[in-house]
C-alpha cells in the first residue's frame, strides 16, 4: 500500500476519474449558474450581461422572502421530525428482546424506495379538502375541518411531515447502522455501573453517533432547502406562491416566464446558503473535534 | 520497475472504464427525453416504440418526431385520425408520436437547448415567441401559400396565423375558443332556482346551494388558466377587455373596471361560491364533481360540452355571464372570455427533413379540424372543412353558434397571453383571490408590479 501512495502517477490516476466527474458535472455547472445569474438569458439565445439586476429584482420580490420562509420552515421540521423519530425508533428496535424487530425495521424503511409521486398522491388523497383526514373528523361527529394543502400559512407545514414521513426511514437506517458499529462492551461496562437504559443510550450511543447526525443533519436541512417535488405536486406551489421556495422560484422563472438569468440568481442564493449550513453543522461539530483532542491531551499529561 | 508497470496499467485501466462508463450513456440520452413524456396513456407509450427510419432515397420510409398532446378524446380522437389519413395520403411518412407533458414547456425547451427539438412540435404563443428569438422555429409563410392553408381558414380566425412580427411559425387548428359558464340544469330546478343574471342572483344561488351541501361552482384551481379565467369572466362584465387588455398594457389591472371586478370576486369568495379546497383541486376532481351533481356550476372552455352533455344529456347547459346589473347583463351577452390564440403545429427547421415536415404539420392540422367537426362536434375550428359532424350538435353547441355573430369581443386564454411576465402573475395572483385568502388590494398590488 505504503508503495501505491508513494507512486504519484498511481495517486493521479486513481483521482483523475472522480475529480473529473466532479468538475465536469458539478463544479462547472455552478460556476456557470453563477455566470449566467448575471445576464438576461431565456435558456436558448446568446446571454446579455445585465450586471446586478436579477439580484436586485429578486431581493425585491416578495416571493423570495416567503420562499426563504418556507424553506427554513421545511427544514426545521424535516430535521427535528427524522432525527428525533430516527433516533427513538432505532434504538428501540436494537433491543434484541424487542419482537417484532425485524418487521418494525422493514416497515419504517418502506416509505423511502416508495417514489416520491407516489407518496404524494397517497397524502394528497388523505389530506384534500373530501379526503381521509377530513372525513375522520366527519365520522367521529367532529366540525373540525381543514383546508390542510391550501392553507396559505399552513400548507408548508403540512408539506413538510409529508416529506419528514418518507425520508424518516433513510435516517433511521444510518443510525441503526451507527448503533451496531458501537460495541456492546461500553454497554455492558455501564450496566455494571448501575446505568439504566435510557442513561446508556444518553450517554453512549448518542455521543458516538456524532458522525452520523452530521450527516444527518447536513441531508436533512440541505433537503430542506432544496425543496421542490412536494410543493410542486401537493400545491403546485400555491396558493398564490405560498409554498414556493427557491428551486420552485428557479423552476418558476426558466420555465414558465423563460426568464433563465432570474431563475439563476435566485439558485445561486440557494446554492450559498447550502454551503453556508454546511460550514455552520461542520464548525459546531469541529469545534467538539477540538475539544475533545484538548481534552484527550490534558488527560495525557496528567498521567 | 515491473511492479511500477503494472499498477500503472492497472490504474490506467481503472481510470478508462470509468470514463468509458460515462461516456456510454450518450446514446440512451437521446432517448431520454420522449421517455419521460410516455407517462400520459399506455396507447402513448406504445407509439413511441417505433423505432426511426433512416431517411435514404426517394420513396422510402420516413419517421417524423411529432410532440403533441394525447391525453383525452379531446386530444386522442383528432391525432389517431390524423395519423390514418396521413397513411393514404403519405404512405411513405410515419409518425412517432412523444406525448405531450403538462409542464409548462418545460420538455419542449430543454430539447431545444439541447438541439433535439421534434420535428413537429406543438407550440403554444410563449414558445412561438421564444424560439423565434432563438431560429428554432420555421417561418411558414410559403408553405401556408402552397398548401392552400390560408385559403381554408375562417376569415374571423386569419390573424390566429399570424406572430406579432406578421410570419406564419404554427398552424392553428383551434379557432376562436371560449370560456363558457355550466350549469347543471336539474339543481337549479330542484331547488327553484333561475339562471342568475346578477351578482345578487348569483349570492342567492350561493346560500342555497351551500344550505343544501351543494357546492355552487367547481374550480380546478390548481390550473391557474381556470382561475384567471374566473376572475376574466367577472372582469369582462366591467372592462370588455379583461385580461387580453391588461396583457397587452392598453389597461391597467388599477383601472377602475379591474378593480371592481377583483372586489366582486372577493366578495364571491367570501360568500362561497367556489368549494373550500378549490385551489388544490385538478380538473379530473372538479368536473367529476360537476357531472355527479355534487357541483352546480362550472368554467371551462367549448370544448367541454361534448363531455358534459355525453354525462348530462339535457340536464347541463351553459349561461351568460352573471353581472352587477341587468343592464350590464344584456350589454355583456356580446363579451366572452377566451379566444383565439396562435397555438399549433410549429416545424424544427433544423429537421432533416424540414420541408417535409412543414407539408405533414399543415396536413395533420387539416386533419385535426376535420376530426373536431366530425368526431368532436366542435366547429369551432381554425379551418374550413367543409365536414359535417357524424351526429347532430350538442344543444348547448348550437347555442353558442347561434351566439356566435352577436359576439363583439373576445379576451384570450392564458396560453394566448404574450406577457409571460403578466401571465405568470395573473395566474397566481388570481388562484390567491379563489383560496379567499388574498385580498383584492394584493391581488390589485401584485398584478400591477407584473404589468
């Protein structure tokens, strides 16, 4: 191995594929994003720089800010609902007495390989205005009824446990997988200890699932600000642009007002604050690196 | 030195499967696109498994792409006819069908980003007008001339044909279109109640319909061209114009007759007039609701008649738009909303076989008004056919062609709009007034920043 690394053609050849692939189909389809959020572009003709006028026209358009709205709304509710269910669920069903584990494990992944029209069809169905939901009411002798999806206010809600439901499933998989890497020595150690089960999990399995709920936390709240297939399916993104959000902006402006240039300016704002929640989770979770290294080199001198 | 060797063509092998990996998916890329369109009907989805013939001599057979919508009997019955005249007419001509998707161009111009435009595509005003800007679309003033194309369209729907730049880029099939109000016939007279004629009238129809669980109108508001169509009917009966004038910027959405109009549908609204979740609400729900009697009105275009009659014989029929007064009433008989627009088959002119292409759009749009006369009993066609319908008209259709020469002005249909701008906002803005949970100053604000 230790000749592999020191053969730089070796290394070279090894990065070039994925470094390629990353170039070609990531990094230049940004940067051309941000180009062309500059100029008047309709998709099909040569662009015309415009300078800052697509910005200025989108910190001014009152949709911007509901969408910014919405998806910090989405977000929140998405993270919060997967990680805590996630967690709940996948450390009951790692109790090896627990029945039923192995149906529980299945049936809280299904709702992921569902396609995603799919699950919206199926909620759509429940939740308009003569659908389940309602009509549950309606037989339990209830008044109660909600316009549920077209809700100016409360849609975006109502959108976002319908994607937290789905995805719950992918998280609650990484940390069952997280929590079998985890070796049953430490809780063994704390059984001796007179730890009870819940003090266990509180002060074992969460702290060593750290690495997992950044990533689940990164999935979670990027997915949030990305977005787009349930408003467009649940709402259509109204009423009245109520449930918009940046990439239903994006999607707004280059294809039904053939207004590309507006449309990337605005996935341009998106793409920034995905990376600006990218560098908060990893400075909070560096910052717990740091301090742990600190605190393992303190031990060390004094011992 | 050996071993170096080695792993340096291991690596090398590594590294060129990878991106011959990726290199390998240009070919079923080509596909790629008509693919995702085959989700509308099975009958579709066989179509495009035709595989294309290679244009070679004369006399040969030639596939033409064709993108164009083949969802319902409105759409379906003039294509399948279509397509078996053009087998006797052009024997050495097949067509491969991509259906159209409901996604606001979206398909149409990513092909055309891509160069992969069909051959014969159906274009609505905004795509006339994008790739026009872009040549991706052939001016067919020469082949309108020698077809005889314009010598068999209607006088009233000549400028149907025509872009704003005076050339032919489509060929229309529809003509002059209108929005027409339904009403279910039977609830009325269950619940002895008279066409309203007035705003009062029609808040009266309101109360006791909802006192007796019926919904009073069923929108489709998830379609923003049914709620701009809702608020063009109310707004025809103040400025004749409605959104036809706002579109073009010689009325203002401030202008008094606007206003009032976004006021009168608020009101409306408020009294209930459309059913709660009418904004989440699609087509297919609305007019099952409408034909069940769950609903006792509904807006939709001619083209619904066949339809609705088909479910509720003598049962539905359609009325003038209500109005503030009875004066108003009968001075608005002669204002409809909807219209014509220069929708219709566009030609790729950097097709192979563009000329021909050009020859089969301007026959398959022929065919396509035959089939609405005879099939459809739709005469409201761009074209003189010269057929007769293989039944009698529906009773509401002969209504209408009886309306027709009192009929003054007309708006357009949103997908006639050419201020995408002001299209984009009139849709939404007026999907915001049906949830009753905007108010006619936002909707008046918001349009006006839009205009």
């Amino acid at each position: 191995m230790k000749k592999y690394m020191g053969n730089k053609l070796a290394i070279f050849l090894f990065v070039v594929p994925a470094l390629a692939v990353f170039l070609i189909f990531d990094f230049i389809p940004i940067i051309q994003v941000f180009a062309y959020s500059f100029t008047d572009w309709n998709g099909l003709t040569i662009p015309n720089f415009t300078g800052l006028k697509n910005y200025l026209e989108l910190f001014g358009d009152r949709v911007f800010y509901t969408s910014n709205r919405n998806q910090l709304i989405f977000a929140v509710i998405i993270t919060v609902y997967q990680m805590f269910f996630a967690t709940v669920f996948a450390i009951t069903i790692s109790d090896k007495k627990m029945k039923g584990r192995k149906f529980l494990r299945v049936a809280y992944f299904i709702p992921v390989i569902l396609s995603v029209t799919v699950v919206c069809q199926l909620w759509g169905a429940i939740l308009s205005g003569e659908g389940l939901l309602n009509k549950l009411f309606e037989a339990f002798g209830s008044d109660f009824r909600q316009n549920w999806l077209g809700d100016r206010y409360k849609a975006i809600y109502v959108i976002a446990f319908v994607n937290a439901w789905q995805w719950m499933g992918y998280q609650f998989a990484l940390i069952v997988a997280g929590i079998k890497s985890i070796p049953s020595d430490y809780y063994e150690a704390a059984r001796i200890d007179g730890c009870s089960n819940v003090k266990a999990h509180m002060k074992i399995t969460i702290p060593l699932l750290a690495e997992t709920y950044k990533f689940c936390l990164i999935i979670s709240l990027t997915g949030g600000i990305k977005a787009f297939t349930e408003m467009n399916i649940l709402t259509g993104g109204g009423p009245n642009k109520s449930t918009f959000t940046l990439t239903y902006m994006m999607y707004n402006a280059a294809f039904k007002k053939s207004n590309y240039g507006y449309g990337l300016a605005a996935a341009s704002i998106m793409v920034i604050e995905c990376m600006l929640i990218m560098l908060v989770i990893n400075f909070i979770f560096r910052e717990k690196d740091q301090k742990k290294e600190e605190e393992r080199s303190r031990r060390k001198r004094s011992a | 030195m050996k071993k170096k060797l080695v792993s340096a063509i291991a690596c090398m092998t590594v590294a060129a499967s990878t991106l011959v990996g990726c290199t390998g998916s240009s070919a079923p890329a080509d596909t790629a696109a008509p693919a995702e369109t085959q989700t509308e009907t099975p009958a579709a989805e066989t179509k495009t498994e035709e595989t294309k013939t290679e244009e070679t001599a004369s006399g040969d057979k030639v596939t033409l792409s064709i993108y164009t919508q083949y969802a319902d009997d409105d759409t379906k019955v003039p294509y399948d006819y279509a397509v078996e005249q053009l087998k006797e007419a052009y024997p050495n001509v097949e067509l491969n069908l991509i259906v159209q998707a409901q996604d606001d161009g979206q398909t149409l111009k990513t092909l055309a980003a891509t160069g992969q435009l069909p051959d014969i595509y159906q274009a609505s005003t905004d795509l006339i007008n994008t790739f026009r800007e872009s040549n991706q679309i052939m001016v067919l003033n020469d082949v309108a001339q020698s077809t005889g194309f314009l010598d068999k369209l209607y006088d009233a729907n000549k400028d149907l044909a025509y872009a704003e730049d005076g050339n032919i880029y489509a060929f229309p099939f529809s003509g002059q279109e209108y929005v027409l109000w339904y009403y279910n016939k039977a609830l009325f007279e269950e619940n002895g109640l008279e066409v309203p004629k007035t705003y009062d009238d029609l808040l009266n129809c309101i109360e006791v319909f909802k006192g007796k669980g019926i919904t009073p109108l069923a929108l489709f508001g998830q379609e923003g061209w049914n709620t701009a169509a809702a608020y063009d009917v109310i707004a025809t009966r103040y400025a004749t114009g409605g959104i036809k004038a706002l579109d073009e910027g010689t009325a203002s959405v401030t202008d008094e007759g606007y206003v009032e109009a976004a006021k009168m549908m608020e009101k409306l609204v408020a009294a209930g007039l459309y059913q709660e979740d009418a904004t989440t609400t699609n087509y297919d729900q609305a007019s099952q609701k409408f034909l069940s009697g769950e609903a006792a009105m509904f807006i939709n275009g001619q083209w619904y008649i066949e339809d609705a009659t088909k479910e509720l014989g003598d049962n539905v029929d359609w009325m003038f738009y209500p109005a503030a007064d009875e004066a108003s009433y009968e001075a608005g008989k002669a204002a409809f909303s909807g219209g014509g627009s220069a929708s219709g088959f566009a030609v790729n002119p950097d097709s192979e076989n563009a000329a021909l292409a050009a020859e089969v759009a301007e026959f398959i749009t022929e065919k396509y008004c035959e089939a609405k006369v005879m099939y459809r009993h739709n005469p409201l066609v761009a074209l003189d056919t010269g057929k007769e319908p293989d039944s009698e008209y529906p009773a509401m259709m002969k209504k209408l062609s009886d309306t027709l020469p009192t009929i003054t002005s007309t708006t357009k249909f949103t997908w006639g709009l050419t201020n995408s701008t002001f299209n984009d906002a009139i849709q939404s803005e007026s999907q915001g007034l049906v949830s009753g949970q905007f108010t006619a100053d936002e909707f008046v604000e918001n349009v006006a920043d839009a205009q």
